[in-house]
C-alpha cells in the first residue's frame, strides 16, 4: 500500500537504535504521517498517467535536546514512473538513510547502541505496477530495505474502483510484510516479525471544489517488538493496529487556493492511543506554490510504559519499557514549502519543517501518569529537482 495511504506508526515497533530515517530518526510520532507525504508518490487516478516522471530528493534531518545536537540523518532519494502503455505503468523508488549521532536523552537506559554515538546505513526500494481498467485499477508491488541489523520485505496489492460519473472511488488494499532482526549486540538473534495489513478507503468529489478522503487500516503484527539495544525492554509479542485517517480538500476560486484538513485517529493493543490534527494552505502564484502547514499530535502511553524507577512488585518476565516513544506526550509541527513549475516539465521545490515533542503539550494521557521528560526538538529541510516526459 502506498505510504500515503498506510500511514500507520512505525516509531513504535521497537526497532534497533540504529534504525533508518522513516523508522527511528524520525521516530518522533506526530511526524511519521508528514514525512511520508513529503516522499510518497502521488496516488494516480483510474486511468494510466499520459507522462512519466523522474524525481530527485534530498532530506536532512537533525534533532536536539537541551542546546545539544543529537542525531542527523542524510537521505537521498529516487522516484521514476514510467507508464508502458494506456492500460500500464510501473513506477519504483530508492532511499539511501545515512544515520550518525547519538541517542536522545531521555531515561538512561541504552546497552550496547550508546550515547558515544550510533551510524547505520539503510538501502530501501520498492517497485509497483499498476494495470488501469475503464474505471478501476490493479496494482501490485513488492518493498525491500536492508540495514546492518534489520532486513524488510513487504508485498502489497491493491484495487481502486470508481464510480460511473467518476465522483467516488473505493480503495481495498492488502500488505504483508516479513522482517528479520539480528542486534549488533546479539541480545536479538535471528529473531522475526510478521505483519499482514489490511485498507479500505472512499473518495467523494462532494462539489466542484471539495473532495473528502476517508481511510481504514487495520493491522496485524506477530513477532519480536522488543528493542534490544535498551538495557531491559520487553514487549508483548504481538500487536494489532487500528488508523482511521480522513482528509478533507476545499479550493478557494478567488484566491486560487486550496485548504487540506486531515484527521487521524490511532489505537494498538499496547494500550496507545493517538491523534494527529493536520493543516495546509496551498496558495498559487503563476507557476509558483507557497504551502505552509501546522500539525498537532498527542499520544497516550502504553501499557507496559514506566520511566524509571521500576514499579512496585515490578517482575524482569512481565511487559516493561522506559522507551519515551511508548510515553504520553504531544507533539506541534510547522512547516513550509516552496514549489516551482516550468513550462518544459522541469520542477524544483524546497521544504522546511520544525518539530516539538514535549510532555506537557499531550491530551491523552492513558495509564502513565506522564513523568516530566526533557523536550525533543528536531528540524527537517529537503529539496527536490523532477521533470516530466
């Protein structure tokens, strides 16, 4: 399914601490949705796209806490759509997550990926191809990433189905990904989890100027979720995710204008439950797009979530993490992005976002009691360079 759409929260898998940019960089929760959007393709309509494109972007991300610079990930990427013919196209992408730093300080609780420092680097592509109907689309892709302690494959299918006049399309989508986990510090050897997900999606054209988008995901997870670079993290060995995401578009003829609202709602069996509250405004001018965008997310913690001390009759054999990710916290995006077309097919955008993660922004608070923890900060620029042919 494409990122756009499964927009389901990777941060807290309990991936290694030298994980990649989408999966722990960036495992600040309240962004995962934003970035995803920042490097998805676009999803097509029920007819084969007339041009195909090629698109080069580049992310730097930094975060910091307390005046001190923390991690920094350096991410190129590539996308190509090339359509075959009027009824196929196929269309792929490659990132390369270079990670350097050291772990954000939030409970000392690190062995093994210390805060001397951690690098990785993660290599992830993926590959779709999409057969279009006179007005449905098939289309089937397979995912592949690979870093020095986490190995991903993922397979995915999916239908788009319009209506007659074309005003409403249903979306059903099913993923199944398998990934393979061996520590740097061999608490976690050969160990595995498996994922199968599930997607059932509408699009309205509700006027000539609004169009409604509601998703359901449903997901299934079997397998290891605890992190083995923290000195004692034990998760339950299976978890089920529920995203309910909707998106509403108005466009404002007079300013040449487009609103984009989006809701989202989040709960797992770990107990968490999120919101994310999204905003931009798209304003034309000629060839050029001015987008700034505001994003508010809160979270409660999980279950099993303590910050040290241990609780009381606290067991080594029973659910614990101190991970903040698992924490009830809130979190404020605010960005802007700055676009430009020309008349040959060539474009260039630029995009800058800053992010806020503190524990006493959260709205939901769930079974923690929320322990004051030091504020997270992080900063994002990417700019991209595409042409269409």
């Amino acid at each position: 399914m494409p990122a756009s759409i499964d927009n389901r929260d990777t941060k807290t898998d309990g991936r290694s601490a030298a994980a990649s940019l989408l999966s722990a960089a960036l495992a600040l929760p309240g962004l995962a949705a934003g970035v995803a959007a920042t490097v998805a393709p676009p999803v097509h309509a029920e007819t084969a796209p007339e041009q195909g494109s090629i698109d080069l972007k580049y992310l730097y991300y930094h975060d910091y806490q307390a005046g001190q610079g923390r991690m920094r990930v350096s991410a190129p990427s590539f996308h190509l759509l090339l359509p075959i013919d009027d009824k196929y196209a196929v269309e792929g992408s490659f990132v390369l997550d270079a990670m350097s730093g050291a772990s954000p300080l939030f409970h000392d609780t690190l062995s093994g990926a210390s805060g001397e420092g951690v690098n990785d680097l993660r290599k992830a592509g993926d590959i779709k191809l999409t057969r279009y109907f006179e007005r449905a689309a098939i289309a089937a892709g397979f995912a592949y990433s690979t870093e020095h302690d986490y190995i991903s494959r993922a397979f995915s299918l999916e239908a788009r189905i319009a209506s007659e006049n074309n005003n409403t399309t249903v979306a059903f989508g099913v993923g199944q990904a398998s990934d393979d986990i061996t520590s740097e510090n061999l608490v976690a050897r050969g160990r595995s989890k498996r994922t199968t997900d599930l997607m059932l999606g509408v699009t309205q054209v509700l006027t000539p100027r609004d169009i409604v988008q509601s998703n359901l995901t449903y997901s299934v997870g079997r397998g290891y979720y605890d992190d083995p670079y923290k000195a004692i993290d034990v998760r339950p060995d299976h978890r089920d995710q529920l995203a309910w995401l909707t998106r509403w578009n108005h466009h404002f003829s007079a300013a040449d204008a487009t609103l984009r609202l989006s809701a989202r709602y989040y709960r797992d069996t770990f107990g968490i439950r999120a919101i994310t509250l999204g905003s931009e405004w798209v304003r034309q001018f000629g060839s050029w797009t001015i987008t700034p965008g505001l994003r508010y997310y809160t979270q409660s913690a999980a279950d099993f979530y303590h910050g040290p001390p241990f609780p009381t009759g606290f067991a080594l054999n029973q659910p614990y993490s101190a991970d903040q990710r698992l924490s009830a916290f809130g979190a404020v995006t605010a960005g802007l992005k700055i676009a430009r077309t020309f008349a040959d097919g060539w474009r260039i955008d630029f995009k800058v976002e800053h992010y806020e993660q503190r524990n006493n922004w959260r709205s939901l608070v769930g079974s923690d009691s929320g322990k004051d923890l030091l504020p997270m900060k992080a900063q994002f620029y990417q700019v991209g360079l595409g042409k269409s042919f």
